[in-house]
C-alpha cells in the first residue's frame, strides 16, 4: 500500500465531515484512512461511523484519551502501515487529485530513499469560501527557516515516508503548540530528501487563526519555545537571548493583531 491518511480528531463535530469527503473522494485509491480520536463527547464519532462503510475497509478508526495533539500523531503514524504516511487535520479538506499528483513523483523511485513531499496548501476564508493565501514552500526558504528555527515545511502539506520516522524518530509529546517544529528540526538536520512542489494538496480555512494570539497561547507557546532553545542550545545565554527575541516577535505580532481587529471592529459599526 502506497498512502496512509491519518487524521486525529476531538470533538470535531463541525469540521470532520468535509475532511472525510475529501479523503473519499481521492482520485487514486491505494490508501488506508486511519481517524485517531481523543475521545469526543460531540457527534464526531457519529459523523465518523455514517462514513465508515463508504470506505470499502479502508477505514479505521479508535477514540480513546490522548495527551495531546503529538500523542494522537504518534499513535496514527504506529497504526499505519503504508510507505507513505499523510497527517490531514480534521478541520482541513485535501484535494481530490492529491495522492494521484504525489503518486506521479515518486513513481519509480528506489523505496529506500524517498523524498519527503511537500506540496502547497490553499488557505481560504471560512465565511466567503475566498482564497486568501498559499502556502508553500522551496529548498531556500526551507533552509532559512531552518537556521531560525522556524517551519521550514508547509506541514498539513507534507508526506513523509515510513523510514524517515524509523530515522529521525516520532513527535515528542512534550511539546503542545511546536511539536511539529521540533520534529521538522530533526528531520532537516539529517539531510533527508525533500522534493517541493507547487501542486495544491490540502486546504485550510483561516477562520480562528488570529485568536490563537491570546495570553493564554502565548503561555503555552512560551513554555515549548523554551523546551526547545534548551535541547538544541546548550550555552544558557544562547537559550535566554532566543527565547527573549522569539517573544518580542510574537508579543509585537499579538498587539499588531489586536489592534488591527479592532480597528476593523470599529470601521464596522461607523459603516453601519
């Protein structure tokens, strides 16, 4: 078998219907769908079970507690069993052409040295449907992104071989907000293969994004950075000037956000 999709998923109710959609209608077929819930209390799991059968036994699927996001990854990537494994979050839809385009490139390639795929993701607004952006991704921002400890992959976009995690390892779920970039760092440190492309893979929906800058995600996202400054960087005053520097950018991008929704907010009421 040539893809695992995994999808991990807690109460999802509103969202996860259309990312089932888009799994079922892939173009290419040679795929297992593996849905990792956190024990939803809405009708996820209803939603999920309605579907089940449309996959002809493609379809698995568990709910039981996790710790967290990186623990449902880990537990999804244990129960794959394809070369390919594919992460699409439940609140994200794929294109239906996906696995075909990414079947086409790495069509007679040695399976022992795959490349990673990272492919480009449409970012769209909720209530209009409208493309806003996307995201994608080439060898030298991958680099320089790298080297600031940043996402260097567009990582809703991304495929990664079976070896690449018996090599760099599972998600480390210490880590609640990054544990994708920490994983990323990893990976690129060790010089595996990776092919961009410009190919729309997956979609997501901007809708919530600009209230994830709150105190609140700062706090969590503060106690990661410094998880991470701390395993990569061993001088502490290395680690203390990074960690002040990725707070300056992060506060200034808050208040920046802040001010631009109200402003918003206010533009609003006087154009009523």
């Amino acid at each position: 078998m040539l893809f695992s999709i995994i999808t991990v998923c807690f109460n999802s109710g509103k969202t996860i219907e259309r990312t089932l959609q888009s799994i079922l209608s892939q173009t290419y077929q040679d795929y297992e769908y593996i849905i990792v819930d956190g024990g939803s209390t809405d009708d996820t799991l209803d939603i999920v079970k309605r579907y089940e059968t449309l996959f002809g036994g493609r379809m698995k699927w568990k709910s039981e507690p996790d710790s967290g996001i990186f623990d449902a990854f880990n537990k999804g990537v244990r129960r794959s069993s394809a070369t390919y494994l594919w992460i699409v979050n439940s609140d994200d839809y794929a294109e239906s052409d996906a696995l075909e385009k990414v079947a086409g490139m790495v069509q007679g390639r040695d399976i022992d040295n795959l490349p990673v795929i990272s492919g480009t993701m449409r970012v769209f607004e909720e209530k209009t449907h409208k493309t806003v952006f996307y995201a994608k991704s080439d060898v030298q921002t991958c680099r320089n992104k790298y080297e600031k400890n940043l996402m260097g992959i567009i990582h809703p976009a991304t495929l990664v071989p079976r070896y690449v995690y018996e090599k760099v390892g599972l998600f480390n779920p210490e880590y609640r907000n990054i544990g994708d970039y920490e994983w990323f760092h990893r990976m690129y440190s060790m010089d595996v293969p990776i092919i961009f492309t410009d190919s729309v893979l997956t979609n997501m929906s901007n809708g919530g994004t600009s209230n994830q800058l709150t105190w609140k995600h700062f706090m969590r996202s503060y106690d990661d950075r410094k998880l991470f400054f701390a395993t990569y960087y061993k001088n502490f005053l290395s680690q203390k000037y990074r960690l002040a520097r990725w707070c300056a950018t992060f506060l200034r991008y808050m208040f920046n956000n802040r001010k631009r929704c109200a402003i918003q907010r206010l533009r609003a009421t006087f154009s009523r």
